[in-house]
C-alpha cells in the first residue's frame, strides 16, 4: 500500500496551506456573520435545524408560513445531526462557519493522496491540491453561508481517492456521508460507479455502487421529502417548469424537445458558469473523461434550474461539481508523462488568474483588474456591533419574528417567524 504520509518538505507545505485556507476562510465567514451578511435564508435555517436536534426536536425548522416542519420537508440533509453535540459545546452561528471551512480544507489532502499516484509526483500533487484550494468555487462555497452539502466536496474525493483505491469499505463510508449532504449527491455518487465500473472493468461493484446512488435519490425525493412535507412534493420543482416540471418531465421533454433542453442549459447564463468553472483549472479535467460521467447530473440540475444562483460559482451548487472537476485534472495529468509538472504549474496559475478576476479575496480589489464582488462584505462597522448587542438582549426561549438579514442571528431558539408574521412572537 502506498505511504499516505507527504516528504517532510512537501508535507509541511500542504498542511500550511490547509491550514492557512480553513484559517482563512473560517475567519472570513464569521466576519461576513457579524456585518451581517448572512440571513435566515439559508444560515438560520441550518442554526434553528442544530439547535432543535440539540435540545430533543429533531431537525425541526419553522417555515415560511409559521409552522414547526423537519428540515427534511425540503432538502434530505440529515448530516446536520452530527453537528447537535458540537453545539452543546459552542452554541454559536460560528460553529457551523468553521466547521465548514475546516472540513472543506481537508479535501486537498485525499487530492494530493491521488494527484501523487497518478503522476509519481509529490510536487505535481501539491500543485493541484493548491489549485483546490485556489479554486475560485472552492472558496465561494466556503465561503457561502453555511450549507451541508458544502461538506459532501471533500467527502466525494476521500471517496474517489479510496475508490481509485479498490478500498470498498472506506469508500462506502465516505460516500454514505456524502450522500447524506444532500438529496442529489448520490447521483454524483452514481457516476463514479459508472466510473469504475467501465474503468475498472469491475461491473458488478460499479454496477452496485451506481444502482444505490440512483435509488438513494429517488427514495429522498419521491418518498422522504414528501413524507415530511404532508403528501406534497418536493417544493423546488418548478425551477424546472420551462423543462418538464419534474424529474419525468425533464426525460419526457429530453425525447419531444432535446432543444429546448440545449437551449435552456446552454443560454448565455449556462455558457459563461461553465466558463467559470473549466478555465481556472485549464481546462485540464478533460484528460480524464471518463470520470466526468459523475459531473453529469449535478451540471444538469444547475444548467436546466431556472434559479440563477444554480447557474453562478458563487453559491453553494457546485458542490458535487469541484471534487469531479479537480480529481479529473489530476488523473489526467497523469496521461501527459513528462508534461505532468508543467500540467500541474498551469493548474495552479489557472487558479491564481481565476481567483484574481472571479475570487472573494478582499485584498483583490486593490489591485487593477481584481475581484470586486463583495469585497467589504467582511467589514463590521460601528452599526453591526451596535445591532448584534441589541439582539443579545432578546431572551432565547421566546419566538421571534424578524427580517431575513437578522435571521441568522436569532434562529437559535424553537420558533423563528419571518417577517412580517408577528403571532406569538416578538
């Protein structure tokens, strides 16, 4: 078996830069908290759902309309339950933001692990563990709130390292976690199966692997949501209303009307979230085709969405996407032999360029040309400090309502009602 374990050089470098991203990023996140640049939507959700699961009410969340729901009713996320314990210990907002950011960094290690077989290389693998996490929607999605599907990026490359592996027993762990992110990472899931099955010529255990993904989904959207959401289904069906309107639709709508579908997920939208995805990582994940079969699902769930969020790295929706991505360019690279290095040096001034024009980094804006979007969203202003003194006022068992820029601040309590639904609250 090879030695996980980095040259001291190399490994000192690795976990530098681990350690300085989840660092980072993790102070970042809880700046942007405390200028209130998170809400209720979706940081409050995740809060109230971790907070109810620790005082005996599992996952239960109030909704848009007033009513006590489970979490479950809109999206099978059941891995926040691991965070109840930890919020005995740090009942704070900030728990869930370094905890995200910490386990995000962790993703560069099982990279590495894989970059460093495929290319004989420890240099070429800390080139793209860096690129990982230079990647400009690594660190949007870190970045962005807090959401638990965020945790399934480097739970799916400790998955594919493990499954590159033949190593079974671990893979299905990481990938069992994986899919309890998120009710469509199992599809993500599903593709690797594809991957290894046709790769690997193991038919019956990629066969097995992709057959469980598939039905893992179709069992969190056609039986869990609706069984939590009181017969009805999933509520994020009409993002796709142009396409079909429902998983059917869209295979319905995929014979009748295939361009239809190529013109939805291939508009301007589509084209330049593709753009932003493949360039600041040199396009370099085509050297590894086979493996893109896993980006399939989660690339059309995002490009067919009417939501435009999906179809932006800002958000939390790449995902699935980032360990596919980068795990292919890293395999990939294994291809070009003696180019390998090369391979790896343009990855990383790839990311370099691309988190330079798409980044969040603060410090890009002053330089020419540099990132912009939300570069003060960090900054906490004499306002911020006085509103977060004043909340702590409010006591933490009576139910609030309030706007959504406050939810996140105060959802660590039973009933948080949105403004303006102000019955028995205050």
């Amino acid at each position: 078996m090879m030695n996980l374990r980095p040259r001291t050089a190399t490994g000192a470098l690795l976990w530098t830069a681990m350690t300085a991203y989840a660092t980072g990023s993790a102070a970042l996140s809880v700046l942007r908290h405390r200028s209130f640049e998170t809400g209720r939507f979706d940081l409050g959700n995740m809060v109230q759902a971790v907070w109810s699961t620790a005082h005996g009410h599992f996952l239960q969340v109030t909704n848009l309309h007033g009513a006590q729901v489970s979490r479950l009713a809109a999206h099978v996320d059941p891995i926040l339950v691991v965070f109840a314990p930890l919020w005995w210990l740090w009942p704070s907002p900030s728990l869930l933001l370094t905890a995200q950011a910490i386990v995000v960094a962790l993703g560069a290690l099982p990279l590495f692990w894989l970059a460093r077989k495929h290319n004989d290389s420890e240099h070429v693998a800390l080139g793209f563990s860096l690129a990982y996490l230079l990647f400009p929607a690594t660190e949007w999605m870190t970045l962005n709130e807090f959401h638990p599907v965020a945790l399934a990026c480097p739970l799916l490359l400790f998955a594919i390292w493990y499954l590159d592996e033949d190593r079974l027993q671990p893979f299905a762990l990481f990938a069992l976690l994986a899919a309890l992110t998120r009710e469509e990472i199992p599809l993500v899931i599903a593709g690797l199966g594809v991957w290894y099955a046709v790769g690997r010529r193991r038919w019956l255990a990629g066969g097995a692997i992709a057959a469980a993904g598939v039905i893992w989904t179709v069992v969190a959207i056609q039986v869990v949501i609706p069984h939590f959401n009181h017969g009805s289904g999933s509520t994020f069906y009409h993002r796709y209303d142009a396409v079909g309107g429902s998983a059917a639709g869209i295979v319905h709508k995929a014979f009748s009307d295939p361009g239809r579908l190529l013109s939805v997920a291939f508009d301007h939208r589509g084209t330049h979230y593709l753009i932003d995805l493949v360039l600041p990582i040199a396009a370099l994940s085509v050297l590894a085709p086979l493996l893109l079969v896993a980006l399939l699902p989660e690339l059309a769930l995002n490009l067919l969405s009417s939501v435009g969020a999906q179809t932006s790295i800002h958000f939390h929706y790449t995902a699935g996407e980032i360990p596919i991505l980068l795990a292919a360019a890293a395999i990939g690279a294994g291809r070009l032999g003696r180019w390998a290095g090369a391979a790896a040096t343009v990855a990383v001034v790839a990311a370099i360029a691309g988190n330079y024009v798409l980044g969040p980094l603060p410090a890009w804006r002053f330089l020419p040309g540099g990132a912009t979007l939300q570069a003060t969203s960090a900054e906490v202003s004499p306002h911020d400090r006085l509103a977060a003194r004043e909340l702590r006022l409010i006591p933490l068992r009576v139910p609030v309502t309030a706007t959504n820029s406050l939810g996140a601040h105060l959802s660590a309590r039973e009933r948080f009602f949105r403004f303006p639904y102000l019955t028995s609250s205050v």
